[in-house]
C-alpha cells in the first residue's frame, strides 16, 4: 500500500474536448463554415475523407453528455468556442442561435456544479476570415478581440476561466508549414506572420477581458521535452533549436514580451523583426498557462539544414531512443516528463493548469494506467511546490482526432459512432474514485 497523496481542496478534476472535434451540425442554425469545414470536405486530406458533420453529435445530445460528466463526478469542463456559429462571417452579425447554444450549455453546466472551461480558438477559423487571408492578416487580432469581447459579454459572469487560444504552435506548425491542418498551407515565411498574429490576437483579447469582465483568462500551449538523441554537437544544437521553437516560442512571448533569439537562427530570414509596440500588447499579465502534455521527444540533426529542423519537424522523432511504450498514434508514453516540465515552466511564476493529457489507445488498461502515472506526476509537482491548479483529461469522449479522423480512441466516454451510443469505460470510473477522493 502506498500512502495516500492528497491533491489541494480546490483542484480542478475534469475533461476536455473541442468544438469542432464533438460537436457536429456544423452549419446548423445559420452557423458559417469553419477552415475546418472546408479542410475535411477537401478530397484526401483526412483519414477515409472522414469529416466532423456528425462527430459526437454533441450538438443535439449535449444535455445526456452533461448528464455523464455529472455521474463521474467532474468539477471542471473545458470546451471550445466555434467562432463562426456566433459570428457566421467572423465579423459582424452575432448569430443569436449559435450563442444560444453555448448559453445553454454553460447555464447546464453550472446547475450541476461543473465550472466551465473556455477556450475561444481550438483552430476552427471561420472560412470568410479565411479568405481574408486568415492568420496572415494583421487585422485578425482586431477581429479576434471583436469576437471575444462578443463572448466576454454574454458569457463573461458566468464563466470563472477562459483561455485565448488553444495550441498556437500547432496552429502554424500544422496550418501554415506542413500543411497537415486547416488551411493546409506548407509556407516557411507564412509561418512566422501566423505565429505573430496569433500572439497579436490572444494579447488583444487579454486586454479586451481586462475591461470587461474580472475571473481569469490564460493561454493553452502545448509542451513537450526534447532530448538530444547523441551528445554529438549537432544533435545538441538541434535540440536546443526544437525546444525553443516547440516549447519557448509562444510562452516567452506572451510571458517575457521576446520570442526566443533561436527563432531567427531557425526561420533564417523568414523570421522578420518585429516591431516593439507588438511585443508590448502580446506580453499581458494572465492568470494561468494551460499545459497540454502528450510525450516527449528525441532530435536528431540529420544534416539538413536549419530550416529544414522545421521543415522536416516529424524526421527528427527518433524511436529508437524511445523507452517507453508506444501509444496508438505513436508517442511515447512518458509521464516524468510532465513533473519535469510543470517545474520548468514554474519559472513564469504563473498558476498552471493541465489542460490536456491522455492517450489514444483502444486498450483501456493502457488508459488507467496512463492516468495514474501522470496524475502521479502532478501530486510530485505539487509536493515540489508547483502551483498546478488543476488537470483536465483529454478527451471526456472519444471524437474526431484531426487529420487522423476517428480511430484515435482518447475518450473517457467511448462513442459508437454508428449508433452514438455511449459507455463509461473502466479507467473513467476510476479517475472518478480519485475525484472523489481527492487523492491517489
Ligand atoms: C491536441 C489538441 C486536441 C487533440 C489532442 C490529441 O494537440 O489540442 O484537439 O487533438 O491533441
């Protein structure tokens, strides 16, 4: 027996989703269509064509979803916002039906004693900003702020913490450079200018939350430690490269006010200089980092170029260093990372709060076991004197995985897509004896 490790009496125990990735009906009650929308009606761009028409239908069914969160006993929910069923031309109109929805859901929420988590862009742009030009365009910070002051308003009383934006490095890593995610660009110098407009948006958005509404509001990124795969100088280097460009490029912004000088090494000159009244509205006081935490991984320079550590990010996974266990999409399972990493990024001296961790897999004792070994690490960060002020599994729900479409299986909730009937899986009711516990 080992002794029990008590989590602090208010630590957030919950799940996650997206909107895109559960929702479905995306252009239900005169919702506009999202980059997302467009990506997975494209031929071969996702895994056999599949599409979020229908994903969990949590659209219609999102009262029983409430229902089962409530069973288990969670007392956060963190979901997103589709910008373009409240704004249909993600500028302009509110579309009243569309906000409604989310109206609905926080109120249903709360009447069950679940704080709602919310995050304004989990990568669903609206097409008609699309064709503005997107995230190359200076003005989305403006249309950004437009939108989230919309939400802030109609939402901002009754929603105790809100995150700007979800993942930004995925966003122009997998939209801009490789091409592998809505809008699917591969552009080593759009790259840099979707990664600063992203950065002008969610510091324009934190200023707009300042005036007008008082909880909390953060940013979400996405971690992951990289390790050398040799101590050869090249590989060293390399690794000191991927860290800053995966890892650093988007806190220390939005932290500091700098992106890390390795981004000019990395970029060469696709990396503009920018101008410092820039960096002033992108470093905003927030009042929690969001850590999404999956793996970990090796760098390997394999004599490419600089911008080719960028170009050709995925060649430098090497599995062969990996000893841990591969999951079903082919990360290695690696809890001690997240401990390691939650005590690095202490060093911004702000509230953290894990908004993401899990695993695809379709072996649920894989899932229990994943969950008591990071939620291990957590207690451990904690004991150490990390301010984690909570943990959000990825996924409540099995859903729509991207690019790689449904066979990733990461939900706490199985779905037949067939039918959409639900099951509890095992692993969930044991995260809901640890809820309910408070402690391992
Ligand atoms: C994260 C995304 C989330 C989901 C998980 C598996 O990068 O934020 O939507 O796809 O990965």
């Amino acid at each position: 027996m080992h002794n029990a490790v008590r989590f602090p009496d208010s630590f957030l125990w919950g799940a996650a989703t997206s909107a895109y990735q559960i929702e479905g009906s995306p252009l239900a009650d005169g919702a506009g269509p999202s980059i997302w929308q467009r990506f997975t009606h494209s031929p071969g761009l996702t895994a056999n064509g599949e599409t979020g028409d229908t994903a969990c239908d949590h659209y219609r069914r999102w009262e029983s979803d409430i229902a089962v969160m409530r069973e288990l006993g969670l007392n956060a929910y963190r979901f997103s916002i589709s910008w373009s069923r409240v704004l249909p031309n993600g500028t302009g109109t509110v579309n009243e039906r569309g906000l409604d929805f989310y109206r609905r859901l926080v109120d249903g929420l709360l009447a069950v004693g679940i704080a709602p988590n919310v995050t304004l862009y989990h990568w669903d742009l609206p097409a008609a900003l699309d064709d503005r030009g997107g995230w190359l365009n200076r003005d989305i910070a403006d249309w950004f702020a437009d939108y989230a002051r919309v939400m802030f308003r109609a939402l901002g009383d009754r929603v105790p913490m809100w995150a700007t934006l979800n993942e930004p490095w995925v966003v122009t890593d997998g939209g801009y450079l490789h091409g592998v995610l809505a809008p699917g660009h591969r552009n080593l110098y759009e790259a840099p200018i979707a990664t600063h407009n992203l950065m002008r948006a969610h510091g324009t958005a934190v200023q707009v939350y300042r005036a007008e509404a008082k909880r909390a509001i953060g940013l979400v990124v996405n971690l992951e430690p990289k390790y050398a795969a040799s101590q050869r100088d090249e590989d060293v280097v390399a690794t000191r490269l991927a860290d800053a460009y995966m890892n650093r490029q988007y806190l220390d912004a939005a932290c500091l006010g700098s992106y890390p000088d390795e981004m000019r090494e990395i970029f060469g000159d696709a990396w503009p200089e920018w101008p410092a009244a820039d960096m002033a509205v992108i470093k905003q006081p927030l009042d929690f980092i969001g850590v999404n935490y999956y793996t970990r991984d090796f760098v390997r320079n394999s004599g490419y170029t600089l911008a080719g550590l960028v170009g050709d990010a995925e060649a430098e996974r090497d599995h062969r260093q990996q000893r841990g266990k591969l999951n079903d999409l082919g990360w290695e399972v690696y809890p001690e990372g997240l401990a390691q990493f939650l005590r690095e990024y202490s060093r911004y001296k702000i509230p953290i709060l894990i908004t993401e961790n899990g695993i695809p897999t379709q072996r649920d004792d894989d899932r229990w076991v994943f969950l008591f070994m990071h939620l291990w690490q957590v207690a451990r960060a904690i004991a150490d004197g990390v301010d984690c002020v909570g943990y959000l599994h990825w996924s409540l729900i099995d859903n729509f995985e991207w690019a790689d479409g449904y066979k990733a299986r990461f939900g706490l909730i199985e779905v037949d897509f067939e039918t959409q009937e639900r099951r509890i899986r095992p692993s969930a009711w044991r995260y809901a004896e640890i809820i309910r516990r408070n402690e391992l």
